[in-house]
C-alpha cells in the first residue's frame, strides 16, 4: 500500500478549533486573590475552572485524593471536568470554601481579594468556564483532570503573559464591549491549554482528543471536517490515510466508539446548526453544503439528530419576527 505523507499537524488545530467553537464556550474571571500564608481555598465541583497563578507558589489537590500538584509563579492550571479541588501554601494548611475567602469583599471580578495569615504571598487569577453540555462530554472525555501549563523560569509563558496583560486591561477600560472582550480572553485560556497538552504529553488520550492525535484516524478527521459535503465513505476515507478498509474502520470505532458513517452525520449536523444562524441562509443552502443532494434527506436526518426541524431552528435562532409568528399562528 502506498505511503501517505500525513500533513495533519498543521491542520489538527483546525479541526479542534471547529470543535470546540462548537461548545459555545462562555469563559469568565471569578476573582483575583492576594494570599498570606497560611491559607487554603477550597473549590466545589461544577463548571469547568481555571487559575493563573501569577505570584508565589502553592498546591493544587483533587477532592477525593491525597496526590498534589506543585504549582510555581507563571503556571497555569485548568480543571476541564469541573472537579472539586483545594489549593494550599502547604500540606497541612485549614481549606476553607472560596465564597467564605471572598464574603463582602468583592467589588468586581479582578478587585484583589486578601485572605489568609500575614506570611508569604502567593496572589491568584481564578475563573470558569461554561459550554454547550450535550457536545461537552464526548469531546472532553479523553482529556485529564488537570491541564497544566508550566511557566518558564518563573514567568508564564508569552501567550499567557499577554492574555492576563489583556485581562488586566480590559477589567479596566469602560470602553463598550469589554465583557465581551473578557470573555473571549478567558476562552483562550482553555483553548490554549488544550493544545499544549496535545502537544506534550506523552499519555495516551481516549475518545475524540485521542483520535486527533492518532496519524491516521487524526488525518481523517482532518479531511471531514475540512471537506464535510464530499460523499466520504469508509473505503475513500480508508483510502486517504493509506489504510486498508477493515482496518480503517476498527481502529476509527476502537478510538471513537462509533463508525465513521455516524461521525461523519453527527459533525454535519453540528456545522448544520452553525450555517443556519447566519441569517439570509436558506435550508437547501446549508443542505449542500453539508452534503445532501435533497433538502428533504437532510430535514429528516437533522430533525433526528437536534429534535426540531432545521427551518424551525433557523428562524428561532434568528429571531425572525415574520416566520415566529407564522409558527405560532
């Protein structure tokens, strides 16, 4: 069989960024602490957080666990599960939960929050993340506890230097559109932790994120979504990656839990979602676009998939006012 050269890496991001642009994420800083030490914090599980850690030094442990994590001035931390977690200036150190730490001082989320007990400093940038929970768990289930991004010899790295920079500046300005701004900001944090742990760590990821980093089944992400109205099947997509049929197809189930086929419907149907809130878009447009010759084939499989109709979901994601009330009438 013939050799493929696999051009994927470049590609790769690409792909992730149509992913998780999918989950609609909603980033925002939940406060800046200045801590003394002796402190603890203790953080519940629920949405998906992050933390800066912009001064000192301290531990992060997950609830349930006895294993820590060193953290030093410039890392960065992200919890993509949202679990439970205590962060500590030392082992021994009281957690107490970081509404109690904030109580009635907060004025605005990068007002500096102080707490703890007059000795060594260590200052905190914390937030969350919220996304689309139905695309959520199948795309971040391969991902680990803990996202780390060491700094560089005490220091964050560029990216995230400049993006706390931009946070900072931005939680200053009262120029129109700043919450926006802060948002998409807080967004990069997650996007780019995502990709530095694609990039160096050596574990074997399950799931979605890791069928990205496979060569093979990677590429043929690539070109679905690259290329989602060609009409792929297993044998052209098997054909593509330098693989043989069988092959191809028991290795992209093993890593994904499905057949291409059905990949391929679900990610034609998400992109579905996102041309029809363009407005002006017209069914049998986004129809081919996605890969169906009929509007009829692709209303009855997109209805199947999202429970609602696609004209339905485009004019209430528009907010046409003459086709609401056609339906409603």
């Amino acid at each position: 069989m013939a050799q493929v050269r696999f051009t994927q890496e470049e590609h790769a991001l690409d792909v992730l960024s149509d992913v998780l642009g999918l989950l609609r994420l909603r980033g925002e800083v939940y406060c800046r602490t200045e801590l003394s030490a002796p402190w603890g914090l203790s953080f519940t599980a629920e949405q998906a957080q992050f933390h800066v850690l912009e001064r000192g030094s301290c531990l992060l442990q997950l609830a349930g666990t006895r294993e820590t994590t060193a953290l030093t001035e410039g890392d960065l931390v992200v919890l993509p599960h949202g679990r439970g977690h205590r962060l500590l200036d030392a082992p021994d150190s009281r957690a107490v939960p970081i509404r109690v730490a904030v109580g009635e001082q907060r004025e605005g989320p990068l007002t500096p929050i102080r707490y703890g007990g007059g000795g060594a400093r260590t200052d905190l940038l914390c937030g969350r993340f919220g996304f689309d929970v139905r695309l959520a768990g199948s795309i971040l289930a391969g991902l680990p506890a803990v996202l780390h991004v060491p700094g560089s010899q005490g220091r964050p790295v560029e990216w995230l230097e400049l993006t706390v920079r931009f946070l900072r500046a931005e939680a200053r300005s009262a120029t129109p559109g700043r919450s926006i701004a802060l948002a998409r900001l807080v967004d990069l944090l997650f996007v780019e932790a995502i990709r530095h742990w694609l990039a160096t760590s050596d574990a074997r990821p399950t799931g979605w994120m890791g069928a990205l980093r496979d060569p093979r089944i990677g590429a043929a992400l690539v070109r679905m979504h690259s290329q989602p109205e060609r009409a792929w099947d297993v044998e052209s997509l098997a054909a593509e990656v330098g693989m043989s049929r069988s092959s191809f197809a028991q290795h992209f189930g093993d890593l994904l839990g499905e057949p291409p086929s059905k990949y391929l419907t679900r990610w034609r149907m998400y992109l579905a979602t996102r041309l029809l809130q363009v407005p002006g878009t017209t069914v049998a447009q986004v129809a081919e676009r996605v890969g169906y010759d009929s509007e009829a084939a692709f209303s009855r499989v997109f209805k199947r998939y999202m429970r609602v109709a696609p004209a339905t979901f485009r004019d209430e994601a528009t907010g046409h006012p003459s086709r609401k009330r056609r339906l409603s009438a």
